[in-house]
C-alpha cells in the first residue's frame, strides 16, 4: 500500500521507536521503573510524618508503563530465587499519587540532601557497575543491555558527592551512612563485600559491583555519537545522513539508533530524483532548491553550511551532508517506473469460464481492497478454481476449501448460488452491495490441487520442519510408552495433534498409563491421558493443542513437549512402574526453545515460589466483558496447582473461576472473565483504578496427594 513522505519521515518519531526499541523494550521500561522506585523510596521518607492522604480515583499512570518480567529461569536453577522477594506492583506510589499531595513546595525533593556523616573514605567510595536487576528482568536485561552498549554506573566520591550514569544521561549524587541520594531523589543501601544493593521499601532494584578499572570522568559518557562534519559543496545534490532531531529525548534516540545499527539518510540525486531511508522502507522522491516531493505531498526544506532540515510529525529532523551521491549505501529498492502499472496481476484472458483465479479486490461496507492487500501480503493466499463440468473449489484465507458448483451466471456452495460477471479475464462475485473480485491467472492445470496450499499461522511458522519419527520415550520389562507421529494443523482452526502407543508387556497385570502436567516449551497446555490398558495389550491415544492457545501468548512453534508419566498396576496402587517426566522434540532436541516472557505486563505477587504477572486486560465489544489473563511463573522444583479464589473488585465479589496447573520452572496462562453488566451494577467505574483482592492458594502435587504450600490474600490495583 502506498505511504506518504509525511507518513515515512514520521517513522522517526513514532514507528522508530517501536522498531527499534521493541528489541529492547525492557531497557525504557526499567529506566521508568527505576526512577520511579527512587522516586517512590523518597515520598515514603518524606510522607512518614505526614497525615494520610487519601487516595483520588483518577486512573494511576503506572498502568500505561507495565512493569517488565524476568526471564525464564534454566531447568535446574531459576536465576530468580537468588533475589529478595519482590513486592507487588502496586505499591509504586509515585506513580499513582498526582504532585499536589506530595510535600509542600517550601520542602522539594532535590533539596532534602542528606545531612548525615559520610561513610569513612575506605569503605564506599570507588566505581561501581551494574550487575543484576533482579525484579527488572536480571542477567536477560543485563546482557541485552551489555550487547546495546547500554551503561549504568555510579562513582561515589569521598565526602559524600559523586555521579551516576543511567542510559546516556549523567545525574549528581550525595550519600551518607544509610542513603543515596541520585538527582534529588534517595534510597537506601546495603554494602557487602564490594556489592552495593539499592533498595525500594526494603526490595533490592539494583545490584552494582564495585570494580577496579578506573572510574569514567564525568561527562565522559554522555556525549552520543559523535556528530560528523558536512562536506560542503555548491550543489544540493549528495549524500545526507540524519545526525540530529529536536526533542528532549533526541539525543538517547539517535545513541540507541547508532548502537542498533539503525540507518536514516537522505540521498538527493541529479536530475530532481531523490529518496529517502528509514530503517529499511525507503520513499522514492523529488526535489527542487525548496522542498522534497512525495507523489501530491510537499514538504519545504532547508539547506545551509551542509545540514539539510525538515519538519516531520511536530518535529525537526537534521541530516548532515556526507558526501556526492555515489557515496551514499547502495539502494535496497529498486526505484519504482511511473510508466508500470502498480497492480502486478494481469489477467490472462480466455473465453471460457474454467480456469485458476486468484483474488484481487473487493468493495463494500465490510470489506476494503487495502485491508485485503495487506492481509494477502502477510503470506495468506485465496484462489479460486472452476473446473470442467462444473465443479470448482474456493480457498479462502484461515478457512477450510469450500466446495463450489458453477454455470453460466453463478457459482454455488451447498445449494445457494452467488452471482457472478466474467469480463476481460476478471471475475466478479456479487451479493448485494459486497462484492470480491478474482482475476485469472491461467488454466485450471496452472492453479492448486485440492488441499495443496496450507496457510501460515501466525506465530507457527515451522510446521514444515517437524522431524519427529517413532520413538520410545519410557520403557521397561512390563510396559514402553511410545510417541508415534504427529499432525500439524491444517489452519488456525485446526489442532495439532501428538499420538501415542501404550504397551502392557505383563501377562496378568491391567497396567494404568496417566500423562499429566502436559507442558509445551514450558507453558503448562492441560492435556492428558489416562487409559488402562489389559495384559498383553497395547492402546493408541493421542493428545491435542490449540494453535491458539499456543500462539496467543507467545508460545509459538513447539518444539519441546512434556508430560509427567505415572505407570502402574490397576488393582495395586502402590506397584508403581514409572514415575517422571518424558520429553519429546518435534523439531529435533536441538532445536528446543523454552517460553522466555517478553517483559511485558505488571507483577502482582512475588516470593520464592511463584511470580504472578497481570499479562493483559482486554475487552470484547460483542460478549461485552473484561478478560484478565494471569501468567504464572513456577519458580519451584515442584508440580504447582494455583488457585484464585474469593475474587473481590473495589470490595465486590466476583466468581471468574480461575485456577491451572504447571510444571517445575514451568510457566502457565490463566483467564477470567468480568461482564460490564455486574461490573456496572457493583458501581465500579471501568475508567478508573480498581482494587482487586484475591486469596491465592497453591498446592504442592508432586506427592500423592495435594498439600497446601501458600495461602495469602493479594491485593493491587489496575
């Protein structure tokens, strides 16, 4: 679809944030969230004598800047347990309390420094280096950090001064004997053994190592890339590279692009041609000695001592002029030719009816030809085939081939006939003001077979790569357990199906196979069997997914599946044959990825044995109700059942019915449902913070028998 030049120069203010920082959306979240605990640390101190306050019902602002999720743990030891518990995330206050009911302004934060003694010279003061930031994602952020040339230091002075550097920007910093105090705002500290831990009302945020390289001078960090000169020359034409915009953030921006390895230039060319690059689309363009042309669109420029600018989207982008056109990166694109028509497919005209048509427009009130290209583009396909005798079939995207019968002034499926125009190779099938229209690119021999094009599903996109072939995955003198195959979905509608062959090798035992705790990347999925199989007998089961279920949370591909297997005799419990957890890999082992959170969401609860993350919070206009989906996060060893009971909103009882299970260092999803109707009759406002209470119990289920390991009430607001 064609973009504008405002649309593509706005990329740099709005879409080159995502792009870019969507590789590292965790690093902008944990800058927020480190300044907002800092910020949280020193209202707390100052508040201590103050009366309370009660709290507004506007809508906190920490809802639009979710905190970000630790990585997953290794199998045999979560990075996590390492890190003090971390306290729910609503206990952020500074995000949720407006300025006015802070302290007065004869007291400002920045001017409370401490007035304590400082710490003998022998024991802080030196240089200091992140290490961990174990509620803000841990060694994952740090190593994504490392790998962005991201820096956060601070350099503690003696007599209680010093500095500190936090992705790109320098603060001052005071100290005494129990506090830091970093731009204006203080938090406690614990010094051990070289390792300074930084705390928020007692939870560490940040970890720092005192190091023995020589500490970086302050300023020395902050500059960003180093602005190039412009080469000069008497022409406008040459080669232009962005190296400067205006905003306050513009500086950070362009050190993130530079690191990432993110390119923007312009290239103005003899003859009046141009384009310009962002990221990877480039524009073809125009120019005279005033403005750059975009088909209609026009935007005025200027040019002085080799810096070419522009305003995009509110704001001025500079490109520092690097050289002659020649110099410039060679072309991603080739430029587009005026003379050729836009619209790749032409029909192959024939005068008869049976051939190979593939969509190629449609009009009406619920269907837009942009709209479609774009989901075409994505990887979908729709064709339609008529055939000899009229028969025919239709292939439309994420649905089943319908079966189609034709004459001369409609096609049919079941019996209800559509009519349809055939002019000039181009079909048109309509029904009312709708209508979707097909071009024809051959014969009917030039078309698919029946069932031979398999749409993508989004978020599975190695379904042609499974491996897997029969395989013993447990076996001993009275039993094997065998995977035999598996089914990849044909469409989104579709399961992905694994299936199994259970043997009873004894001569006089009932043998009872119980698969549970079924785990798909770690992700807990719920499937299950369960089957006794007879002496001397074998049984065939299988096991199904939801593409779905896999896809919507991020899980994608499987390449690890797990069921903890139980084997044992029928009529005596206690003769137990088999009791751990087997794997298969469709992929191949070597390909097996585990689910890794995207550090999305809000924590809600935190201790040693589980993490709980409000992962999203959507609303569906046709059922007219909220859907709260939970991640788990199993931090232990154990076989985990997770219970959310006694479910309370702004004091209201709510029944959304919410447990699930999960493996050892094992993940799962669970949702509830709220309709507005009761939500509207308990008097709760959907537009502003709401308190949400619940008794969370969870079970250890590695035993027998279930035996109750956690039962607290949590409480956190939206």
């Amino acid at each position: 679809m064609k973009r504008t030049l405002r649309t593509l120069t706005a990329l740099l203010i709005s879409l080159a944030l995502v792009l870019s920082l969507s590789a590292c959306s965790k690093i902008g979240q944990i800058v927020d969230n480190l300044k907002d605990k800092a910020s949280s640390a020193e209202e707390t101190k100052e508040t201590k004598s103050q009366p309370e306050t009660k709290e507004p019902s506007a809508e906190p602002t920490e809802s639009k800047a979710p905190e970000t999720e630790p990585a997953q743990p290794s199998e045999t030891q979560p990075a996590e347990t390492k890190a003090p518990e971390t306290e729910p995330a609503e206990t952020k206050p500074a995000e949720s309390v407006p300025a006015e009911t802070k302290e007065p302004e004869t007291a400002p934060p920045e001017t409370k420094e401490p007035e304590t003694t400082p710490l003998p010279a022998s024991d802080l003061p030196g240089y200091y280096k992140l290490t961990d930031m174990p509620s803000e994602g841990g060694p994952e952020a740090i190593a994504m950090m490392e790998a962005m040339g991201m820096k956060v230091f601070l350099v503690i002075e003696e007599g209680g001064t010093g500095y500190g550097h936090m992705m790109g920007e320098e603060y001052d910093l005071a100290w005494d004997e129990s506090t830091i105090t970093i731009d204006g705002d203080a938090a406690a500290y614990t010094l051990e053994e070289d390792v300074l831990s930084i705390m928020n009302e007692g939870v560490i945020y940040m970890v720092l190592t005192r190091s023995s390289e020589p500490a970086p001078e302050r300023g020395s960090t902050v500059a960003g890339p180093t602005k190039p000169e412009p080469v000069l020359s008497d022409s406008p034409e040459g080669y232009y590279k962005l190296t400067d915009m205006s905003g306050e953030d513009a500086a950070s921006m362009l050190a993130l692009m530079e690191a990432m390895g993110l390119k923007a230039y312009v290239v103005l060319e003899e003859g009046g041609t141009a384009f310009l690059h962002l990221f990877g689309s480039e524009a073809d363009l125009t120019w005279d000695e005033s403005s750059l042309k975009h088909d209609d669109e026009t935007i005025p420029y200027t040019l002085e001592n080799g810096i070419l600018s522009f305003e995009a989207d509110g704001s001025t982008l500079f490109f520092t002029r690097l050289g002659d056109p020649s110099e410039a990166p060679e072309r991603e694109t080739e430029p587009e030719d005026p003379e050729q028509p836009t619209d790749p497919v032409f029909p192959i005209v024939s005068g008869d009816v049976p051939g190979y048509y593939v969509l190629t427009g449609a009009e009406g009130d619920d269907l837009d030809t942009e709209e479609l290209e774009a989901f075409l583009q994505s990887g979908y396909s729709c064709f339609l085939v008529l055939e000899e005798g009229g028969t025919g079939f239709l292939h439309f995207p994420e649905q089943a081939e319908l079966e189609l019968t034709w004459d001369e002034t409609s096609v049919a499926h079941n019996g209800e006939p559509i009519p349809y125009t055939l002019e000039d190779g181009v079909l048109t099938l309509a029904e009312g003001d709708e209508k979707l229209i097909f071009t024809r690119r051959g014969d009917v021999s030039d078309g698919p077979a029946r069932g031979e094009v398999r749409d993508p599903i989004a978020g599975m996109t190695r379904l042609g790569e499974i491996t897997l072939t029969e395989t013993v995955l447990a076996e001993t003198d009275e039993f094997a357990f065998i995977v035999t195959g598996i089914t990849p979905p044909e469409d989104k509608w579709d399961y992905y199906q694994v299936y199994f062959r259970l043997v009873n090798k004894t001569s006089d035992k009932r043998l009872t196979f119980d698969g549970d705790f079924c785990m798909v990347n770690g992700v807990y999925d719920g499937s299950s069997i369960y089957e006794t199989v007879e002496p001397g007998a074998s049984s065939d089961e299988k096991i199904y997914f939801d593409p779905e279920d896999l896809t919507d949370y991020g899980i994608g591909d499987p390449t690890v599946i797990s069921l903890f297997l139980l084997v044992r005799d029928r009529n005596d419990w206690d003769n137990v044959y088999f009791k751990d957890t087997v794997s298969l890999y469709p992929l191949g082992e070597e390909k097996a990825e585990l689910f890794v959170p995207d550090g999305t969401g809000k924590v809600i609860f935190d201790n040693d044995l589980v993490r709980l993350t409000m992962a999203s919070l959507d609303y569906d206009d046709y059922w007219e109700e909220f859907t709260a989906v939970i991640m788990v996060e199993n931090k232990t060893d154990k076989r985990l059942y997770i219970d959310f009971d006694d479910v309370k909103l702004n004091g209201a009882a709510f029944e959304p019915y919410m447990d699930t299970y999960t493996g050892p260092y094992g993940f799962a999803f669970e949702d509830g449902d709220f309709s507005l109707s009761k939500l509207t009759e308990a008097g709760i406002d959907v537009n502003k913070s709401v308190e949400v209470s619940f008794t969370l119990t969870v079970e250890d289920e590695s035993g027998d028998y279930g035996k109750d390991i956690l039962k607290e009430t949590v409480t956190f607001r939206t």
